[in-house]
C-alpha cells in the first residue's frame, strides 16, 4: 500500500510555484504510508502525488506511471493481486515494468472505466485521462484502501488521508457533528461522511468521474449477500471453500518482499497461516499482540498455533497504561472518533512488525463477516424465531446462552427483556442491530446540551437505513445483519481505524485473504445452514479449519479481540495529556460533551476501575478520542522540512 | 402515599446520577428501551438490597418486579411489608 494524493487545475493552468507547494505538502503529509519514495507530477489539468511502499516490482513501479503514448497516467495505493492473470490478457500492450501499477494503467487504455471490475485486489487510485480531460477515482469493493475528497472553487482534491488535505489547504480541520454523533452509535460515520466538515469519502466498490467541474460516483460492484442460496452437498461445499480460502492466500503472497502474518490465536488468523506457512514451505514469520493483564491476553493460544505451524514467531507486548499514551497518535492517524481502545494495540504491533524489517502482514480479518460467526448473527436468528411468538418464552430462551452471565439476569427474564428492542419489527431491514445500537446509544447521554440540540435532527440509524441499496431490504434476515456489518463495523471501522491506518503509520500493509470477492461471492450463495449451524458459527471454515490446524484449534469457540480501556486513561496510571481532556474547561471548550457528567463518570471509573461498565468504558473512550480529534489538526500540519524536501517534483 | 414517594425517588436518583440519563418516566421498560443494559440492571438490584436492606432472591429477578421504576417501587414497598401506592 502506498498513499496518493492530488487537485485538478483548470485548463491551461501552469506549474506555479503555489501549487507545486501544495502538492508536495500532500505528498509529504502521507509519508509514513510510503516512507520509500515520494514523488509529485504537475500536468496540465492535474496534481498527482504519490508516496510509494515499494512492495512490487522495486525499480519498475515507479509513480505516478504516465502511460508514453496517450498521457494517461496514474496513482495507485494498494494491490492487485491478479496482475499476472491480467497482464496476459492485455496482449496489445507492451509492458516496461513488472508492476500491477502498469497493469492497471494498461486495463484502463484497453476496456476503460470498468476495468476495475477485473481487479481482484484492494486499491484507491486516481486516474487522469487528458485525451477527454476526465479524472477518475476508483476504490475496492470491501474498503480496504482508503480514498477522501473535498470540491471548493470548482477543484476537486483527493488523499488517501484527510491530513493531506489539510496539508494541502483543502479543507478545514472542523469536526462534523453529525459524523461524530453517528460514530458515538455505530462506530463510524455514514459514508460518504466522514468525521470531518467538506471531507467526503468515496464509499468501496465506487468509482468516480470529475470532468467538467462535477463529481458524479457510482457502484461498480454488488456486495450481494441476498443471493438464493444454491443446493450443495456438506462435503463440497467444504471443498470448495477450502479451495478458493487456498488460493487467495497463494496469490496475496505475490510480493517481491516477504510476506508475514499476524496470529491472534482465533480461528480465522491460524488458518490463514497455516495456508501460508504450507505456501512458503515453512518460511512464515508471525506476529502477536499480548498483553500484560492476563485477561485480556491470548498469548497461550497464539504460542500454541505458532508452535505447531512451525513459524518464526514474534510477540509484542503492552501494558493498560501504554494504550493510554498511544491514544493521541491512534487518532491521528485513524481520524476518526472512537468508542474502543482496541486499535491502539495494533498501532504498537505494526510498529514491531516494521522494526522486524517486515513490511506485509496477512490478518484473518472478514471471516466474521462471511461465515456468520459474530454473536449478533445467533441473536438475530433467535430473535427472528421469537418475534414470530414474542409470548412464547422458550422461544427467546437460548438468548441467555449468549449473554455474560450476572446474578441479576441468572433465570433469564431479564435477559429476555434486554433482547426485546424491536420485537415488533421483525422486517426492519435494522432489526439485528438494534439490541446493539440501542446499547452503543446510550454514549449520547452524556453530549452536551447545545450538542444535542444541534444534532437533534441527526438519528444515525435512520441515516445508515437511508443510505442502504433498496434491494438490502428484501434479503434474508441474516443477509440484512451481515450487510449491516460490512457498511459499519468493516469498512467503517476494523479495516480503516483499527485496519489500514494503524498498519500504514508504520509502514505495513496488511492483505485480507478472506475479503477475496471470489470468495465472499461464493460464500453468499452457500445456505445459511452452512455458515451458523443451528447456533454454532463458521462451521463450513471449521470443517476447513480441522483439515488444517490441531484439533483444539481449529474447534475454539470465539474469543473477541479487546483491549483494557479504563485504566489506560483514568486513574495513577493515566496518561498525561488526559487529566486536560477530562477537564471541564476542555470538554466545555470543545463543546460535544457535558463537563459535569463527564466529571462525575472520570470520578466513578476512578473509585472503581475494575467495575467500570461497558458503556461507561466507551464513553470514556468516545470523550478522549473527540477531544484528540478535534484539536489533532486544530494547527495548521507541521510537515517537516526534511520530509518536505525530500518529495520529488518530477517533470 | 409518602414512603412509597420516597422510594420511587431514591430509585429514580440513583437510575439519573449512575447511568447519567436526564430523562425517563417512572412506566418506562428500563430493558426494552435500553435505558440499562444488563450490567446496569444488576447495579439497580445491589443498589436495593443494600439502600433498603432486603434480600432479593433469584426467583425475584423477574421483568413485572424491576424493569420498571413503578414496578420497582412497588417491589420494594412489597417486600418491606407496606402496600406500594
């Protein structure tokens, strides 16, 4: 992965010194995402910057690439895993560099536009054509590579990140309030929002055509989830699953650099490495968070896989107390308003990744997604059959199962009262989420009351629901529920804020085999049956698993990924920069939140950490991360000189 | 009647200064409108048993005596041997 960045300039518009500023501003703004190479082109039409991680094709890849006959050239963040495939479709062109960057360049001269539909891979580029003047912009279907924009003055502008577009002077670094309400409620803004004012980003599987002065996005790729499910027989269907999880693996280890893993010691990161480690023929380096609270750490499982899969394994450890002080870099580089501290860790992973001297990681992210194996995808199945009786009681029974048992919920009334929201809505094409949502809500109580008048008209779950292809609403429940997933939780939060983000402000960047289209197309079309069993998740991949992994690991229910929150920012263990973020004059100042509750919640998590709830932990994290964000970029980014200078400005 | 004014009181404090809500009415399902999540409604139950020194058993845990202030209210009163209001 790389980062990009750019501006149109009107017809005839010259290399002024202004603008060639601005652009190696941008450039520079995204250095940790390609710490190997900068460099800026000023064509007549177009600014492009690219800051390169040189993953391909070392010497060759090169950018922007301008293709020599047409002009038409290109800056590309990401991979395309298939380049091999498609270069030898692409007979008619003749190739200078062993690069997927002139692949795609060579696609689009060939079949336009739509040659993004070929691409199995995950990318943001921007594309200028000067034969019909038209910059295209195009990200990948799951949103793994991140693309924003802002329009001002008849310019579009375009980063990876948004700090390059503060860099650039594109745009203001001012909170969006319905942006940071929607994320308070379902992690992340409501795409194309983002969490800050005039920034836009493009939503996955878009592309977008500027010409004459106007933005016009559209899909070039369904997320069809909602397909008839297609008899199969168990055992093929196995195979088959198997077979294509293999050979995404095979072609994500396309590098010219080796490629490593992380292992959580779950289900989906073990196979994912031992597919790997059977790939490279032994050759598998991974790599592991642990913790030092031993209740949130997997290290027993994560030596364990290590062990038996005979890889070269490397933990990383960390402390509460050092979440707390990563926090304020986790948010520059997330931009984004947060309600867990899990990414934290993340940031300190990649970090020990690059120090290693690797640079591409593998994660078994999106298996979640595609198997059902979350508990919401359980509750919603049980939810559905209950509301279909809602006096029935045994019917809402096996709820209490998935629920953290507590003494005052111990006959399960209770609990049947908990998972009630919405019983009367079994068709709300909402209706999963909205034990959840009702739940991550409840931060809004603590906004300020000026906030909460201002963003009275904002409800983030009418917006999500607004925002939704029609045909979502007609699909199966548990094809809704996992809609609903991908828009919010995936895209919006573990593939950007604790995914991309935290991997690039290091320099690594991870590769999702489980996301490979080819695969979550197959898997849509599998019967719900094969995914959640009754109640038991992802069996069709732990019938995989088991042709793969020891017995024990491959049989592991799941253990979500978590990291400690209240002790990282409250209490003697505190960080320094959080008593001013606490602070009434601070939270007044930034008007979101009300200083006395926040006051009295910073006081209870205080005298009783360990029995901060939930809800009170996220809002501690929700309150820090507003605050971080708000003032992150309140100066104008310091770009420092020597990374200014060392951007190429190229001819 | 005012004992049971002042136990619906407590109750109402409590629910406002530990799960920071400003407002909700006394009919209200603490649950189903997820004014408490789960954690919070075994808050609510050691904050009766302590503030009103009475022991609530397992087959008490039940939506009709807690999820709501009045049934709360009530429950208490009942169990401290007073008719609720």
């Amino acid at each position: 992965m790389c980062g990009i960045a750019g501006f149109t300039v009107g017809e005839g518009g010259s290399a002024d010194a202004g603008r060639s500023e601005r652009l190696r501003r941008m450039t520079a703004a995204l250095r940790h995402r390609g710490p190997d190479a900068q460099r800026a082109v000023l064509l007549d039409g177009v600014a492009l910057g690219h800051a390169r991680l040189a993953i391909l094709d070392p010497a060759g890849g090169v950018q922007p690439m301008t293709d020599p006959g047409t002009g038409v050239t290109l800056v590309f963040n990401g991979e395309v895993f298939n380049h091999p495939e498609l270069r030898g479709r692409l007979s008619g062109h003749r190739f200078r560099t062993r690069s997927d960057t002139e692949v795609i360049l060579a696609a689009y001269l060939a079949r336009g536009i739509d040659c993004v539909r070929e691409l199995n891979g995950q990318f943001a580029f921007a594309l200028w054509d000067p034969r019909t003047r038209e910059l295209w912009l195009a990200r990948d279907r799951v949103g793994i590579a991140p693309l924003c924009y802002a329009i001002g003055d008849g310019v579009l502008a375009f980063a990876s990140e948004a700090k390059a577009l503060f860099a650039g002077g594109f745009a203001r670094p001012a909170l969006d309030a319905a942006a940071v309400k929607q994320s308070l409620q379902l992690w992340a803004p409501v795409a194309p929002r983002t969490l800050f004012e005039g920034i836009r980003a493009l939503p996955p599987r878009s592309v977008a055509r500027w010409a004459g002065g106007r933005l016009e996005v559209r899909r070039y790729w369904d997320l069809d989830l909602g397909a008839e499910p297609s008899p199969v027989e168990a055992e093929r269907a196995v195979e088959e699953v198997g077979a294509l999880l293999e050979d995404a693996v095979r072609i994500r280890l396309r590098a010219d650099v080796p490629v490593a893993a992380y292992l959580s010691g779950g289900l989906d990161s073990s196979l994912v490495c031992a597919m790997a480690q059977r790939a490279l023929g032994g050759a598998l380096s991974t790599y592991s968070v642990r913790f030092s609270d031993r209740a949130w750490d997997e290290r027993a499982f994560q030596d364990g896989v290590a062990a038996a899969l005979r890889t070269r394994h490397v933990p990383a450890e960390l402390a509460a107390r050092e979440i707390g002080e990563l926090l304020p870099a986790v948010v520059r580089h997330a931009e984004q308003v947060l309600v867990r501290s899990a990414p934290a860790p993340l940031l300190r992973l990649s970090a020990a990744v690059r120090r290693d001297g690797t640079r591409v990681v593998l994660t078994g992210e999106g298996a979640d997604e595609i198997f059902l194996g979350y508990d919401l995808y359980k509750e919603t199945r049980v939810r559905q059959l209950w509301s279909r009786d809602p006096r029935a009681a045994w019917r809402a029974a096996p709820l209490a199962g998935l629920h953290r048992a507590q003494r005052a919920l111990a006959r399960g009334e209770l609990v049947r009262e908990f998972y009630a929201a919405g019983l009367d809505r079994p068709d709300a094409v909402e209706f999963s989420h909205l034990v959840r949502w009702g739940a991550s809500g409840r931060i809004a109580r603590f906004l300020s009351a000026d906030f909460a008048a201002r963003t009275e008209g904002e409800d983030p779950v009418a917006s999500l629901v607004a925002s939704l292809p029609p045909a979502v609403r007609r699909w199966r429940p548990l094809a809704r529920a996992q809609y609903l997933e991908f828009e919010t939780l995936l895209s919006g939060y573990l593939l950007s804020a604790q995914g991309d983000r935290m991997l690039m402000a290091n320099g690594v960047e991870g590769r999702f085999p489980f996301l490979d289209h080819r695969l979550i197309e197959h898997v849509a079309r599998l019967p719900d049956r094969l995914k959640l069993r009754r109640l038991r998740e992802k069996w069709v991949l732990r019938e995989v698993a088991a042709r793969w992994l020891p017995p024990c690991d491959a049989a592991r229910p799941k253990f979500p990924y978590r990291a400690p929150i209240a002790a990282a920012l409250v209490g003697p263990a505190a960080p320094a920069w959080s008593a001013e973020v606490f602070a009434p004059e601070s939270v007044r100042a930034l008007g979101v939140f009300d200083p006395d509750k926040v006051l009295r919640l910073v006081r209870k998590v205080e005298a009783s950490p360990a029995g901060a709830s939930e809800a009170d932990a996220s809002a501690l994290v929700a309150i820090a991360t507003t605050h971080l964000l708000g003032r992150a970029f309140r100066e104008p980014t310091p770009v420092a000189a020597p990374h200014l200078a060392a951007v190429e400005l190229v001819a | 009647m005012a004992e049971d004014a002042r136990v619906r009181e407590r109750i109402r404090t409590f629910i406002a200064e530990v799960f920071f809500v400003d407002r909700f009415d006394d009919e209200q399902s603490l649950l189903r409108t997820g004014l408490l999540d789960s954690m919070g409604m075994s808050q609510l139950v050691a904050f009766l048993e302590e503030e009103f020194a009475l022991e609530v058993r397992d087959e008490e845990l039940v939506p009709e005596n807690l999820d709501s202030v009045s049934r709360a209210t009530a429950f208490v009163t009942r169990k401290q041997g007073r008719p609720a209001a």
